[in-house]
C-alpha cells in the first residue's frame, strides 16, 4: 500500500510562486520545525500524535504562509515595514539555552593542517625585528635558526681598491647595531695564511673579533688619545717584503704575494685561491647553520663568472634555502679612486716604502684583476640571483630580483651612504628639575645649571665649527698624490671638490629640556634647528616620574628584572619602552646621519645617545644598555673613510667651556642618576 504525505495548506500554497521564493519560504518551515524542543513523528496523514500541540517558536499550523510570501514580494531591503499581522521571531533567536555545565576548554593540539606531514615547505620569510616581534620559534624577534631561508649570504664583488671592505664594515656594523647576528669571513686573511705569509695565532680569517678591525680600531684607539691608526687593509695582499712572517720568524713554506700572485695565468696560484675562497664559505655556512648566524658576509673580489657559480653552487648544495645576495661596488670616479689608492697605499703592505714603487706595484695588481674582470649582470640575471651595484659609493645604485626584509633594508641602508667631511656632535639636554630629583622621565624645564650648559655648548661647538673648516683648507693645500714620505693625511675624495662652508643641523626631541638646551642656536640664524619625536627619551611606562628607589622598593621583581637584562627589559604600563624599541624607532635617524653631507648636533636624552653612539663605535649588544653617558658629556664623531676619528668633551662650569678628554674610552655606568 503506498502511502501519500499529506501537504498542508501553507506548502500547498507554495506550488503557485516563483521557485525561488517557494525554496526561501520551505526553508523557512524546515528551519522552524527542526528548531523545537523535540520533533514530533510524522504519521501518514501528515499530522502528529500531537498535531494540536505547537511551540511559541513555530507559527501555528494554520498561519497563511501566503502573506509571507507577499512580503517577500513587495518590501525594499533597506526600508523596515511596520507588521500588520501577527509576528513571529526567528527560531534561531528563540532557541532554549542549555542548562547543561560549561565543557572544559580543550587546548589546540599541534598539527599540520597542509597536504604533507612533515611539513616541507619553508616557514614564511617575513620581518623579524629584535624586540618588536615575536613568535613560538622567535620569542625574543630574532631570526630562528629555523627560518633558514630569511637568513642572508652576502657575496662581495669588485675590483680592488673600490671600497668592498668598506662597504662590509659599514653593513657588519649596522646590522650588528640592529640586533642581527652578523659576521665578516675574509678570504684575503685566510689567503695570506695558507700562502704562508701571516701566522695563523696573529690573524683570524674568519672572525672581527680577533683581528684588527678598521672602524672599531679608529673608535678604540683614538678614543684613548693614543696616535691614530695606522690604516688597515686586508682585502688582497701585495707584498714587497714576503722573507719573514708577522712575528719575525722565516717561513719554511711561503708563496709570492705580488702582483704576479694575482695573474690569472698563474694556475697554482689560481687554484689555492679558489680553494681559500671555499673553505671560507665552509666557514661562514657553518656559522649561519649551526652557530645561529643571521647574515654572513664574505669579502673578497669573486670577479668573475666562474668564481661566482662556484660559490653559488656551493651553498645550494649544502642550504638550498639559504638567501644570496650579490653586493658590488664600482668605482669611476677618479677623484674617489685615488682616495681608496691612497688607502692601500698607507696599509701594512706598503708601509715604509716609497710612494712611487708602491703605487707602480699596487697598479699592477688592479689590471691583474681587470684582465678578467666581469661585472654583475646577465649571468645572475639570467639566474633569478638578487644584487646590489653601488657605483661611486652611492651616487648610482642598480637593485635586482631582491626579496626578504634584510636584502631590501640592506639596499635602503646603503642609498645613504656619502663620503662628504663632516662632524657629528651627540651629547644630553643640559640639566632638568627631574633630574634634580633624581626622576625618571618626565617633561620638565631645564634648571638654571641646565640653561648655562646650553649657552656654553652653543659657543663651544660655534668655535669647533670654525676650526674644522681651517683644517679642512689647510689639508687640501697640503695633500699630494702619490703622498710624500711622511705624508698620512687621511684621503677625502669630496676634498678635491670646492670646499664650501657647510650647514649646521641641530637636532632635539620634542621634550622641553631638549628642546630649550638648543635656544641658544635657534637664535642663531646659522644654524639649522629641528625637533625629532624619535629622539624622546625612552618612555619608562608605569615608572615615569619614579626614582630608581622607589621602584627598587615598590616593585623589587620589576627592578630586578631590569637589572638582570636592560637590553631585553621593557617598562611596564602603556607606552612602556626598553632600548630595542628605542634602536628600532632611531633606524630611520641614523640612515639620515649617514645620508647628509651637512655637520649635526644631536641634543638627546641618555638612552637615545646610548644608541646612537653604539652604533658609530662598534659596541657589542652587552654594552648598549650600560654605557655610562653622564650630563655634560659631548662627543665629536668624524667619518673617514676607514672608519671614524672620535673626540670626547667634559662640561667644565667653572670656565663655562669644555675641556678635551684624551684618555677617554666607554666604560659602563657609575652613577645611574647622573
């Protein structure tokens, strides 16, 4: 017997409207029946057992769907209509709520929800910013030793005596100073060692901190009032004098090291540098691998095709995820390659030897390389390879295929670069009534000792500003080229250039003592005055306004949390800082530093000058966050083309002038309320 399901008369209604709004409104009556507290059985003649009974969620069985339909029909979706009939709510709005207890939460369990298990599709290479972001691998912002493929092989090109190590030093030192783990492999040191020319225990050829390096050597040295370095080359050696090794001892086994070491025709030659130039990727793969290296960079010439395939087929053997990046600098300009002559000219290599000879030698060697010189270009294009060309330090650069943050800051970085002579002056606000106090943070007026130090810096640095153009006059008369015996002269290539008086940009936070320490230069039409928000004072959250003692007592877990690692440390509350958000808000301030050709001072705040000056002296991460930097210190930074020449001053109130401090050199914090 077949049985028929009896329709009511709201679907039977249905079968004489359009199909969509037959399917709209059966959703409707479906969703309704199945919302209640039970369903009730459905008998053959369409009616339950207790068809009579319905629910305050459902609209009786009687109600005429028609109306609704009409609805449908006729109303505008934007426009709400009064109901002229009787209303019923959504069931979903209606439904009971449980009474049932809450489930305890189940935490995530870790799983892979992609196609394959394990996982073998690289981990996204996005921005990792010491102290400003974060992740189950990275908990302190740093790249992990998991994201290989954000880690970074810097090759160097170039012909000699074109700025390469400069250039290294200049990105080992920024990328340092932003927290990435960053080494220097040279293969010219290796080199010298595997030719037998220096000892092993004298010169590290893989590591900066072992040997003598040229931008911390001008910081160290001349900080301690010593005589200035000599200058330090060690990209490829030439040899006059190859009987004795760095200690005096004869070498049992030792290669020529003069320009005939460098003739492509020279196979035995050739052959121990390709192998050096390999085992010192050996080294640097290691150190990014093993060692928790973010960037390694390895400098040497690698001028050609065939060197630079070799190397590339190297590490994608070992890493195949592992970034490269091409970094090149080209020099045309005669003016700067005389300069970087003059460098090679006063290193090791020639040191004590006539100036003629030298440059005859040293020549040789540069058409040495050119003979089989090929610059950047279709190959690594052809290849998909990322590079950089820097040609004339900076006055032209060529970008290409670059990809992941550090390759792109990089490139940022080095549109900034000039070689212009100028001076960089950084020092505190005069003294304020917080820091009479003893307070931290704050926006106080400056004292009347704080109003006397801004005049006093503003005559000081007025005279300074005088002198160094003299000298600058006085040095262009005096060079020559190839240099006289007894001539060491730092080269400058701008000096060929007319010399006109530069500008003078001082710089302050938006804080008042900063602000009023310059009033004395904003009155000086001749010197250029700017507020920066960058430069404020690290914001101490909760604690501004505290002293050291009082939150040594209120809060001893916060203070000693701070102590244990200030670098790391953030102050709790809104807007709370510690140093690496201070670092990261001044990246924009230095590549601005290092862009302009005009003199700055920089009237800042102890933790802003702290950076700053770890940045232009090399300091390790240990020592960024304990530099002892007291009210009334000034320091005068000047960029050479080997590194810096630095000077520091002491506030003397008594003759309201600044007294020299030949002997001065970092030293961690005494007095931290000073």
């Amino acid at each position: 017997m077949t049985r028929h399901l009896a329709l009511s008369p709201d679907t039977a209604s249905l079968q004489s409207q359009p199909q969509s709004l037959r399917k709209l409104a059966m959703g409707h009556l479906m969703g309704a029946s199945l919302s209640g507290p039970s369903s009730p059985t459905i008998h053959a003649n369409g009616y339950g057992h207790n068809a009579e009974m319905h629910y305050g969620a459902l609209p009786p069985p009687g109600a005429p769907l028609t109306n609704a339909l009409k609805t449908l029909n006729t109303s505008d979706p934007g426009t709400s209509h009064p109901s002229t009939g009787p209303h019923y709510d959504s069931p979903y709005s209606r439904s009971l709520s449980s009474t049932a207890p809450a489930s305890p939460r189940i935490p995530p369990v870790r799983q892979n929800s992609g196609t394959q298990t394990p996982r073998v599709r690289p981990h996204a290479t996005t921005l990792n910013i010491p102290g400003m972001t974060r992740s189950k691998a990275s908990p302190d912002g740093r790249i992990p030793d998991r994201d290989v493929a954000a880690k970074l092989v810097i090759i160097m090109v170039g012909l000699p005596a074109r700025g390469k190590s400069y250039l290294t030093k200049k990105m080992h030192r920024y990328l340092s100073w932003q927290q990435h783990n960053t080494k220097i492999f040279n293969v010219g040191n290796r080199r010298r060692i595997a030719a037998g020319v220096a000892n092993p225990s004298d010169t590290s050829p893989t590591s900066t901190s072992n040997r003598i390096d040229v931008p911390s050597q001008a910081a160290t040295i001349l900080s301690r009032g010593t005589k200035g370095p000599d200058i330090v080359v060690q990209d490829e050696p030439t040899a006059l004098d190859l009987n004795k090794q760095a200690n005096g001892a004869v070498s049992v086994e030792k290669m020529d090291q003069s320009a005939n070491f460098f003739d492509p025709k020279n196979e035995v030659a050739s052959k121990l540098r390709e192998q050096v130039a390999l085992d010192t990727l050996d080294e640097l793969l290691a150190y990014l691998l093993h060692q928790g290296g973010a960037v390694g960079i390895l400098d040497a010439t690698n001028s050609t095709v065939h060197r630079r395939q070799l190397l590339v087929n190297h590490i994608k053997a070992r890493e195949p995820k592992l970034g490269i990046l091409f970094v090149e600098s080209v020099c045309h300009d005669e003016n700067l390659l005389e300069a970087n002559m003059r460098l090679k000219l006063f290193g090791p290599d020639y040191k004590g030897q006539d100036p003629q000879k030298a440059l005859e030698d040293f020549k040789k060697r540069v058409k040495a390389y050119e003979s089989t010189y090929e610059p950047l270009g279709k190959w690594e294009e052809d290849h998909d390879l990322q590079y950089i060309q820097m040609i004339d330090v900076g006055r032209k650069i060529i970008n290409h295929r670059l990809r992941g943050f550090l390759s792109g800051g990089i490139a940022s970085y080095l549109t900034t670069f000039n070689l212009s002579p100028r001076q960089i002056w950084i020092t505190r606000h005069g003294q304020s009534e917080d820091n009479r106090v003893q307070k931290l943070g704050g926006n106080s007026d400056l004292t009347e000792r704080g109003h006397f130090y801004g005049q006093a810096l503003y005559n000081f640095v007025t005279y300074k500003r005088k002198e160094w153009l003299i000298e600058q006059k006085n040095k262009i008369a005096a060079s020559s080229f190839p240099p006289k015996p007894g001539d060491n002269t730092p080269p400058y290539p701008e000096l060929k250039q007319e010399l006109n008086e530069k500008n003078f940009c001082v710089w302050t936070s938006m804080l008042k003592r900063s602000v009023q320490t310059a009033e004395y230069f904003e009155a000086d039409d001749d010197y250029d005055v700017k507020a920066f928000e960058m430069l404020n004072e690290l914001d101490a959250g909760d604690f501004e306004g505290m002293t050291y003692e009082e939150i040594a007592e209120k809060y001893p877990e916060e203070y000693a949390k701070r102590a244990k690692d200030k670098l790391q440390y953030i102050y709790p509350g809104v807007g709370g800082e510690g140093y690496l958000q201070v670092i990261s808000r001044l990246r924009d301030m230095v590549r601005e530093i290092e862009r302009i050709t005009d003199h700055v001072l920089i009237i800042g705040h102890r933790s802003v000058c702290r950076v700053l000056m770890a940045y232009f002296m090399d300091l390790t991460r240990d020592d960024i966050a304990d530099m002892d930097l007291p009210l009334g210190l000034l320091y005068a930074i000047e960029p050479k083309p080997y590194g810096i020449e630095f000077h520091a001053y002491r506030y003397n109130e008594e003759t309201c002038w600044f007294d020299e401090l030949p002997d001065y050199r970092p030293r961690k914090t005494i007095d931290r309320n000073s």
